[in-house]
C-alpha cells in the first residue's frame, strides 16, 4: 500500500517562506509523477507543481517564479519551497503521486498566510 506522508506546513506572514515535504513509502519502483496540490476553503483542489521522473514540471501560473519543487526518484520524497507567499497561497497542501496508474495522495497539511 503507497503511503504520502507530508510535513512543514504552518503560519507565515504575507513575503514569508515555508518548505513543504512528502516521503512516500511502500513503492517499489520509482513514482513518475509526483507533486502539490491544494485545496482553499470553498473552492476545488487545484495544481500547484508537479514533477515527473524525467525531470519535467508543471506549476500553477500564480505561483510560477515564487515556488520551486524538487525531488529524490531514489528516495521517492518531492518538496515544494514556497516564497514570497501572499494570502491566496492559504490552503491545505497535499502531496500527490502517480504510480503504476494509480493515484495516491497524502492527508494534507495546512498553510496559512498572514497579510
């Protein structure tokens, strides 16, 4: 069974940062794609970064020059570092992932931004 977990979310003023981590477990292979997702109160879950095995990204055109993902395809862990964050970043963040044609995603973690 694949398994999301993330960490680093919080409070953080409006120009902050904050890391977001993911480590996935019970993979045996590496995951293709792997990423950010977030989801603001009233509103549907939206993209925010992914990465794929072959190094590709996509990012979210509002967060695009203010956040950076990375990952470990040997470790399977992806990161998002978030700057310059604003208040429309607030949202539960989870970590997303694709293996073998199957979606998993983590149980989320929440970041607020303080104007």
């Amino acid at each position: 069974q694949v398994q999301l977990v993330e960490s680093g979310g919080g409070l953080v003023q409006a120009g902050g940062s904050l890391r977001l981590s993911c480590a996935a477990s019970g993979t045996i292979f590496s995951i293709n794609l792997m990423g950010w997702y977030r989801q603001a109160p009233g509103k549907e879950r939206e993209l925010v970064a992914v990465t794929r095995s072959g190094g590709s990204t996509n990012f979210r055109e509002s967060v695009r020059g203010r956040f950076t993902i990375s990952r470990d395809g040997a470790k399977n862990t992806v990161d998002l570092q978030m700057n310059s964050l604003k208040p429309e970043d607030t949202a539960v963040y989870y970590c997303y992932g694709n293996y073998r044609m199957r979606e998993y995603w983590g149980q989320g973690t929440q970041v607020t931004v303080s104007s």
